[in-house]
C-alpha cells in the first residue's frame, strides 16, 4: 500500500448534516514496508530494463536508446513523491522496536536493489555514452533528491537502527552520484574533481 493511500476521510454527525472532516492516522510500519517495497519493485523492473538496453556507440547516437531508462526512473521518483507527499499529512507514527526493525530491513533491501541497478547503469557508462547521456545525468540528479527527503523521515521514524540506516543511504547517495558522473562528460574525462574519485580517474 502506497503512502498515498493511507488518507481516511469520515463522517461526522451524519443525522445533523454536519460536514466531512479528515481524520489523520499516523502510518504504521507495515504501511512503510510496503510502501518502500513498492519503490523497490520498480528499481527491480528498471534493472531488466537497462540489463536489455544496447548502449552500443552506434546505438547512444539515436537520443531514443535512453528513454526507457528515463522513463522508468521518473516513475520511481514520481512514487516516491507521492509518498513524500502523504508523509507530510499522515505522519509516521511511533514504531515499536520490531516495526523499526522491519522499516530498516525493508530500506536496506531497497539500497540493495537500487544499487544494483546503478551499477548496471554505470557498466554500460563511458564517454561516448556521456555526450548523449544528459537526459540520465538529469533525471538521476533528481532522484537523488527525492530520496535524500524520504530517506531522512524513514530515519527520523527508527531510533534503534538510525545507524544503519543513516549508512545505506549514504552509500545509496555515494552511488547515485556515480552514475550521475558515468553519464556526464566532465565525468567521464576526468574533469570533476569529485568524479575522479567516484569513478576512479586520474587527473593526470
């Protein structure tokens, strides 16, 4: 169940006719679970998708090889907005230590799987694949956004296991910004500073 579900709107004194209101509920931590499983089934589906992609130097000529990769991470970042969303107006609520627990474990199986999928994107990465690769460089830029924001109310809602998750989503960032320089000449050659570390470059 998305986060963008979770709204319940009630009746109040329906045998007066007074109006609707809305009652807030604060998530639970299986509605968190499912709703970070969601994000992590998509990350799934978009791996298979890049896996099949020829990135070719003939094939990143034609601007439409990258489309089904743009595509399929604005739908992820579009879910997560969505959840974003709905955590503004239905709060987390207080997690026992067990519902902490699975948030943290379903959160780490989402880095996993995201990571994943990035470092098939990076493989497929070089500096031809760069010239024509903005579109990837500009989507991904924004889903380091929108993760770095549902990554810090996840946390914020797991006291016992903060840590932890505080390091996936450092990692997950570290490779976000990865395949962000994979997909951007300065990259690429080695330009960026800091993509000279992330992917390994000399400056020299």
């Amino acid at each position: 169940m998305h986060f963008s579900k979770l709204f319940m709107t009630a009746m109040v004194g329906a045998a007066s006719a007074a109006p609707a209101v809305i009652q807030q509920r604060a998530m639970t931590s299986a509605n968190v679970v499912s709703a970070i499983n969601d994000i992590t089934v998509l990350s799934a589906n978009l791996k298979v998708t890049v896996q099949g992609i020829n990135f070719s130097p003939i094939a990143v000529l034609d601007p439409s090889t990258f489309t089904p990769v743009v595509i399929g991470f604005n739908g992820i970042i579009t879910l997560v907005k969505n959840d974003i969303a709905a955590m503004a107006s239905n709060p987390i609520g207080t997690l026992d230590v067990n519902g902490q627990t699975a948030v943290c474990s379903a959160f780490r199986n989402f880095v996993t799987v995201h990571q994943n999928l990035l470092a098939v994107l990076i493989g497929k990465g070089g500096l031809l694949q760069s010239v024509g690769g903005a579109p990837i460089a500009t989507v991904l830029r924004a889903l380091e956004g929108v993760v770095d924001t549902i990554a810090d109310g996840i946390i914020d809602a797991v006291p016992t296991c903060a840590a932890g998750a505080q390091s996936d989503a450092a990692s997950l960032k570290t490779m976000i910004e990865k395949a962000e320089c994979a997909y951007t000449p300065a990259g690429t050659l080695g330009l960026d500073i800091t993509c000279q570390l992330l992917l390994g470059l000399s400056s020299s």
